[in-house]
C-alpha cells in the first residue's frame, strides 16, 4: 500500500484567511542550499534538478527493498535574508537565501539516502553530491494557506510577523518554511495553493 506521505505527517494542511498555531514534531528532509532570486537563479534551477532525482531513487529503492512505497511529498523550502523586509515588503528575491527540501519518511535513514545517490549517479543532477540528509525540528508554529501569487504573500507574512505573533505573546524564531501544494509548471498563478509556516517560541 502506498503512503501519501502529506495525509499521514501533520502540518501539510491549513486554510486560507485563519493563522493557526500548530505543533510539528522533528522531520527529516532532503535538503539543498543555495542564494537568489527562485525565478532567475541558475543555482535555483540546479537544486531542482538534483534533489528531485535522488527522491524518487530513494522512493524506488524502499519500494523494491523495504516493500515500503510512498508519495514524494510536495516541495518545502526555507526562506531567510539578513534584512526582514525583503520578505514582506521589500519582497527583493536577489537578496533572498533558500534551502529545498523533500520531506523523507521515518523509515529511511542516512545508508539508504547514500545508496540512492550512488543509484541516481550519472544522471543530469549537477548538485547531487551536495544534497543532505537533514533533521528539522521547528516546534511551535504559526501557519495559513495562501492562495495565489507567490508575490502576493507579502501582506500575509506582515500580517503574522507584525500582528499575529506579538498579540498572541509569541516572537519569532527559525526561518520562513514554505509548502506548495500545488504545481507552478501547471497551475495557473491565481490558484497556487502554499502552506505558510513560521516557527515561533514564548516570549
């Protein structure tokens, strides 16, 4: 039976207009660094097209040897810069650092994503030697479905930074995680489905 790992894990739904806090426990991904502008960035391009091989070769590989099939699951990302505002308002993406990410199931760990390498080598992913095995532990979060532009999100991460987080007692913490539910190649801009997700702590 195959899992659909975005029904079974929490945190990969949420609704439009309601910011709610929710608890996401320690997650493991495959993830890639890089800097710029998503749209422009050849970097961008790249880590796409190396991190998406290696998902699916792992996938493989826990189907044929573990008997263990999945649904990859939609893209993540992380989203930081020195300079908040370049998120919000600014919203100036050549400024921009990121982290790709595909969520890996718990079944899975560090020898069967070095086997999956060394099985999708030779194929065209430039960056396959530099995606990781990493472990995301992000607690406390505020998140809401956007629908829309991707560069419409501004006024709903004000929103979160400015009013939601302090009214509720909270401060920021970690980086800006996005979901996307739906598929950019193939959707028109007005329907992108994406999880909006920020961690957050106490004060």
């Amino acid at each position: 039976m195959k899992v659909d790992l975005k029904k079974e894990l929490a945190g990969y739904t949420a609704r439009r207009g309601e910011l709610a806090l929710v608890d996401i426990p320690p997650r493991r991904y495959l993830a890639l660094d890089g800097h710029g502008d998503p749209n422009t960035s050849q970097a961008y391009a790249d880590a796409l097209a190396s991190i998406y091989p290696l998902a699916y070769t792992l996938k493989l590989l826990s189907r044929r040897e573990l008997d263990r099939d999945y649904v990859v699951g939609p893209l993540e990302a992380l989203w930081w810069a020195e300079d908040l505002a370049t998120f919000t308002t600014a919203r100036d993406k050549t400024q921009w650092d990121w982290t790709v990410m595909l969520v890996v199931p718990d079944w899975l760990d560090a020898a069967h994503v070095e086997a999956a390498r060394a099985a999708a080598a030779g194929k065209d992913a430039p960056l396959l030697d530099q995606v990781r095995l990493e472990e995301l532990d992000e607690g406390l979060c505020v998140q809401t479905l956007h629908i829309g532009p991707y560069d419409e999100e501004g006024p709903v991460l004000a929103e979160i930074h400015e009013w939601f987080v302090p009214s509720q007692g909270l401060r920021l913490r970690g980086r800006h995680h996005e979901i996307y539910l739906s598929d950019a190649r193939r959707t028109a801009p007005e329907k992108l489905r994406t999880i909006l997700r920020q961690p957050v702590e106490r004060v």
